[in-house]
C-alpha cells in the first residue's frame, strides 16, 4: 500500500510539472505575438518617409559623431515673466526654447518640411541643454508635451519646447527702490562639451523676442542683449549662451504707498509748534502717534524683503530721517516745557536780568585782563632809567598785546555759551518752526539727487 500511494504521488507531481511548463510555453508565444503585433502597428501608423528615416538611425550617437563638433543654434520667445521676487532673488517665466541643428542622417528627397508628433522626439537625437541658474522647471503637458519636431529635407531639425523656470538672480538693493537689476538666463550642455557641441544664437540680440511687449507690474525692461561664452568646470569646457536683461523698479508706488506718508507725518509732528506749551496732552499725543504710526510705516515697508539682509536700501535711509525728525519734534516739546517750567512764567523777561548778565560776563572779562597785567608787572627792573623807561613802554606793548588774545578767546567762548543760554522758552518754538521745515527740505534735495543721479 505505501509503494502505490508512493507512485501516486510521483504522477501527480509529474502532471504538475508538465502544466506549468504548457503554461510558461504558452505565455512565451503570447508575448512574442504582443510584440509582433506592436511592431507591426508602429511600422502601419509611421508613413514610409518617416520609416526610411528612422531605418538604421541610433539615436544615442550625436550628429558628425567623427566629423568635429554640431551646431546648434538656439533662439527665445518670452511668453511672460510672472514674479520677480526680492526675498528669494529669482524670478519666474514661461519661455519658448527653439533649437536649430542639422543630422545629415536624416536627409530625404522632397521640397516640403515634416511635422512630427512630439512624442517622436523619444526616437532622435537631441542637444542636452539645461538652464545653469534654474531652482524649478516645468515642460507643459495640457493637454499634451508641449514639444515640435519639424524635420527639413537638408537633414536640419528643429525642436521647440514651452518651459516655465524659476532662475536664481543676484540683486543688489542698496538703492531700492530706485534700482536697477540685470538678471540672465543662462544655457549650456550637460554632457557634450566644446569638441562635441557648439551653441550660438541665431539671430545676435534678436534671437531674443516678447520682451517689447510684456508687461510687468514694478518693473520695466530698459535693455537686453545676449552673448556666447564657455563655462569651464573640472570635466571640460562646455559652450554657454547668456541672455542678460535690465530690469528698472516703478518707483510710482513707492511714492504713493511709503514717500507721501511718511512726508505727512513728519509735517503732522510740526503742528505741535504751534500748539501752547501749556497744551501738554495735545502736544504729547501729536508727538507719541506721529512716532508710533512712523514705526508702524517701517515695519510694512520691510515685509516684502529679505528679513537678514546686508544692504543698506534708500527707503530705510530715508524712513530713518523722517523717523529722526518726528522723534525730534517730540523731545523738542520736552526741552521746551522742562525750560519753561525753571524760567519765570511772563513771556517777556525783563530787561534788568539782560543787563546784569551783561555786567557779570564783563566782570568776568575784567578779571582776566587785571591777572594778566599782574603777571606782568613781576618782570625785573633795569639799573639804567633810560632803558628802564624804554623797557616800560615796552613792557606796556606787550601786557595789551599779550591780554588781548585771552581776552579775545574768552568773548568768544562766552558768546558760543550764550548761543545755547535758553532767555526765553517760548522762543523755541519759534526756532523750530523755521529749523525743522528748512532741515527737511535741503535734506530731502541732498537725498533725492543722490540716489537718482549718482
């Protein structure tokens, strides 16, 4: 009984073996007949150009793979630059790239251009270009690859993409928003260097288009132009193109949304000039909202830029001296009212206290010119009356000459003291009246011609 389930067990083990080999057997004539079929399909849906043309084509070797290096010439269409963006330094646009080179290998007989469906461009040969300064790209697919192959009788084949890009571009902000930025786009090969790959643009500046035409919210387009160069890495020197552009700042919006503002609020902190000293909430409520709407201008000014940033830009510079003026008229008030409060509450002072101050800074004066002349009189005296006489008169010369710079330099000091000697505090405000306005303007001239001209 063991011996014939034994047996049983080697058949159907051997029955097993045998399915599973019909099936594998099986699967293997059905993908053959797959790719029969498939073949056979793609050979019905390429007509017989296309076919000659790609019969014996290796798309993995480059054109004149043995005769020096291919040419391939490249032109732009900027369909639209969407953000420049001050934080990051870059900017984003959606261009048409279109290059230009010729495959001897893909030469036919005719007068008239193929189109092709951009999914062919899997079966050719294509440069390996990148843009160097890119963070983000994107090829369009809605609703298909955005992608042309347009082959010539010549051989000569033309690729055209839609790409949008977000490229890296260095800006220097010292004069915002005044400035002016000049970014560029940069193409070179991956792979092929110099020997295998030359780029050049087809048409000098003009292979560069849509930039006439496109409009930007803050900035205007002043110039471009290109250029051709190499860029020079460890593995070898490979061919670049550069597209620079200059890009100037609309200042328009600036003066509306931050320089008027701030202008307005540093003529509000003068109308504290013409209030009464004795006014102390108003004064003070002028002087500490003018500062703290200032601040608050400041702070929004800043919040579309770099938060760490090393530049010094114009519109803090000039935030920075409406800030200094509000903040001036405030304490201005506070020396006012603190001198008023240690002088006597008339608006006139009398003129008997002008008068002994007078008299005191002459007694001053007075003792400094009698310590000079003692000094002097402690000179020897000569034996001789004669030259005792002369050396008098001498000695009389040079005491006056001698007293009078001291006392030339103590009227001076005297005088510059007397220039900060508060008489009256309620002239202060009249002071600042003229000061403050006449400071702002030539300021304000100084600030303007710096940073527009130079």
């Amino acid at each position: 009984m063991k011996e014939l389930q034994e047996l049983l067990k080697l058949d159907l083990t051997m029955c097993s073996l045998k399915c599973c080999s019909l099936r594998a057997f099986f699967l293997l004539v059905l993908c053959r007949s797959v790719q029969v079929s498939e073949a056979e399909g793609k050979g019905e849906i390429l007509p017989p150009t296309i076919q000659n043309i790609i019969k014996g084509y290796n798309k993995y070797l480059r054109p004149f793979f043995d005769n020096g290096p291919v040419s391939v010439g490249m032109s732009l269409d900027i369909a639209s630059i969407d953000t420049i963006s001050e934080i990051n330094m870059d900017y984003t646009a959606t261009i048409f790239l279109r290059q230009r080179w010729t495959d001897e290998r893909l030469c036919f007989d005719g007068n008239k251009s193929l189109s092709l469906d951009g999914r062919l461009v899997e079966m050719l040969w294509v440069p390996d270009t990148f843009i160097v300064d890119s963070k983000k790209s994107f090829l369009h697919d809605i609703t298909v690859e955005n992608r042309l192959i347009r082959i010539y009788p010549n051989g000569t084949v033309l690729y055209a993409i839609r790409i949008t890009t977000t490229v890296a571009c260095s800006m220097d902000l010292t004069k915002y928003p005044m400035d002016k930025q000049t970014c560029t786009l940069q193409l070179e090969s991956w792979g092929y260097n110099i020997n295998d790959v030359m780029f050049y643009w087809t048409r000098g500046n003009d292979s560069v288009r849509g930039l006439d035409t496109l409009q930007l919210a803050q900035y205007t387009v002043e110039d471009h132009f290109t250029s051709v160069s190499e860029a020079v890495y460890e593995t070898g020197r490979y061919p670049k193109l550069v597209f620079h552009f200059e890009l100037k700042r609309n200042i328009l919006y600036f003066i509306l949304e931050t320089y008027v503002p701030s202008i307005l609020l540093v003529v509000l902190s003068w109308v504290s000039f013409w209030i009464s000293q004795s006014s102390v909430p108003a004064r003070i409520c002028i002087g500490v909202t003018t500062v703290l709407t200032m601040t608050t201008l400041m702070m929004g000014a800043r919040t579309s830029l770099p938060n760490a940033n090393c530049f010094i830009k114009a519109i803090d510079v000039y935030l920075g001296i409406c800030f200094s003026f509000i903040f001036g008229a405030l304490l201005e008030y506070a020396v006012a009212h603190f001198c008023a409060l240690h002088r006597p509450s008339s608006k006139e002072i009398p003129k008997d206290e002008d008068e002994g101050t007078e008299e005191e800074r002459n007694g001053v004066l007075a003792a400094v010119a009698n310590s000079c002349s003692a000094s002097d009189n402690t000179n020897k005296i000569d034996s001789d009356k004669g030259s005792k006489t002369s050396i008098n008169g001498k000695k009389d010369r040079n005491k006056h000459g001698g007293c009078s710079s001291p006392m030339s330099i103590m009227k001076s000091l005297f005088c510059i003291f007397d220039c900060f000697h508060v008489k009256n505090p309620y002239h202060i405000d009249n002071y600042a009246r003229f000061s403050f306005p006449l400071s702002f303007i030539i300021i304000n001239v100084f600030y303007w011609v710096y940073y527009l001209y130079f």
